[in-house]
C-alpha cells in the first residue's frame, strides 16, 4: 500500500515521452498539470485541512483528465469485461476511477518532497505508446524505488493505463482481487463491493 501511495503521489510530476514534437508536447502538457495541482494544492490548503474532501475533487478536475480509466478498468477486470453489459462497464469504469481518485487523493496529502529522479523515455510495447522509467529516492539512504508509466496516445493526448511499481503492475494487482470478488460474487458484486468502499472511504 505504501508503494500504491507513493506511485500516487508520482503521477503529479509524470514526464510523458516519444520522439520528437510528441515528446515536447507530452512534457510540456505534464508539466503544465503538475503546475497547476500543486499551486492549487497550496493555495487551498486551509480549505483542505477544513473539508479534506476538497483535495478528491481537485484530483478529479485537475488530474483525472489525463488518465484512461476504461482502458485501466478493463484491463484490471481482464477476460470477464467482455461478459459484462454495456452498463455494467460504465458503473465498473465510474466506480473503479472513484477508487483510484482517492488513494491519488491521499497520496497528495503524505507527499514530502522525495526526489524524483527520471530517466529517458522509451517505446512500449504496442505502437502509439510509451515507458517512462522514475526513481523515487527516500530519504535516510532508503534504496531508490522503480515506477515505470506506461502511457498511449488518445484523441491526440498522452493517457497513463497502467504504472508498474517495483516491476509489480498496478493493473495485475487489481486484476486478482477483481478476479476472486466476481468468481464469488459476479460482475455485479464487484460494482456493489467498489461502491460501498468508496462510500466508506476505504
């Protein structure tokens, strides 16, 4: 959970790259974000420390845009996506992204300054996407943590599907939990248990 905190925190400062003008306009769109997050971040940080809810609903307009949550959500459900109705993917879409909105959300809220160290980015596996290799450098002489982003290209924009911390992926992480609750419970009973976790704050 530490590390899923810390990729949280990570995907302020995400450098998204490929060659040439794609690489300029990757960086500069994650620079102008992270910018813009963490000048809110400290602009309201009084309105946060009084409704800490705030900081989920900055992540959501500010962040959340840059991220594919349908290509995330269908990954992490795997095979049994296809079996689920067109319905039923949207509630796993909105419910999922509500979870990830949150643990982004309190990864702000720990981040104290580690430094990032990034690498060169380079082709991913599929054509139109790309791996942008980080280090996280803790403090204290902690060894430095890998976190790989992989990101594709969408109606013309860099959209991170998956981050691989400590070449542990986040989307197969949750591919097995989801994986046990709908072999129990169903597709449906994956939405329920996503839905009253959110609602818990969990």
């Amino acid at each position: 959970m530490k590390t899923l905190i810390m990729a949280g925190v990570l995907l302020l400062l995400l450098v998204g790259a490929a060659n040439g003008a794609a690489d300029d306009a990757a960086t500069r769109l994650v620079e102008r974000t992270a910018g813009r997050m963490l000048a809110t971040l400290q602009a309201e940080r009084a309105a946060i420390d009084r409704n800490p809810q705030r900081i989920n609903q900055l992540v959501d307009s500010i962040l959340a845009p840059h991220f594919d949550f349908e290509m995330i959500t269908r990954a992490a459900v795997g095979r049994d996506w296809n079996s689920a109705t067109p319905a039923q993917q949207r509630a796993l879409t909105q419910a999922f992204r509500e979870t990830l909105v949150r643990t982004y959300a309190q990864a702000l809220l720990k981040y104290s300054g580690q430094e990032i160290i990034y690498e060169a980015a380079k082709p991913g596996t599929r054509t139109g996407t790309v791996v942008v290799p980080t280090q996280v450098r803790g403090t204290g002489g902690a060894p430095a943590i890998p976190i790989d982003y992989r990101m594709h290209r969408q109606g013309g924009a860099w959209k991170v599907y998956d981050v691989i911390i400590e070449n542990v992926s986040l989307i197969a992480n949750y591919r097995g939990q989801f994986r046990t609750t709908i072999g129990r419970s169903g597709i449906d009973g994956l939405i329920r248990e996503l839905e009253t976790r959110n609602r818990r704050g969990v």
